[in-house]
C-alpha cells in the first residue's frame, strides 16, 4: 500500500484534481486497512451487509 500512496502523492502535485483524488483513497485505504475481510468480502458493521 506503500507505493499507492507514493503514487497518489506524486499525482496531486500535478493538478488539484488529484489532490483531493489523493485525499479520497487514503481515506479509503485506511478504511480497508481496519476492517475485517472475510472470503474476499469486507463486511461492514454488525447487520451482515457485504461490500
């Protein structure tokens, strides 16, 4: 995830498009990064609901 991010750092610095582009998947790589995966599928919260 590493390079991902390096990545989208890199981009924003070319328009402001991407900055916010940036700011909107490190949100959701951190996201990802707490949650539970359970058979390939994140689960969100506790009503059984499948991403």
């Amino acid at each position: 995830m590493a390079e991902i991010k390096d990545d989208l750092n890199t981009l924003s610095k070319v328009h402001v498009y991407f900055e916010f582009l940036r700011l909107e998947w490190l949100d959701k790589l951190e996201q990802a990064e707490k949650k539970p995966f359970t058979n390939g599928q994140r689960k969100h919260g506790n009503d059984g609901i499948y991403a």
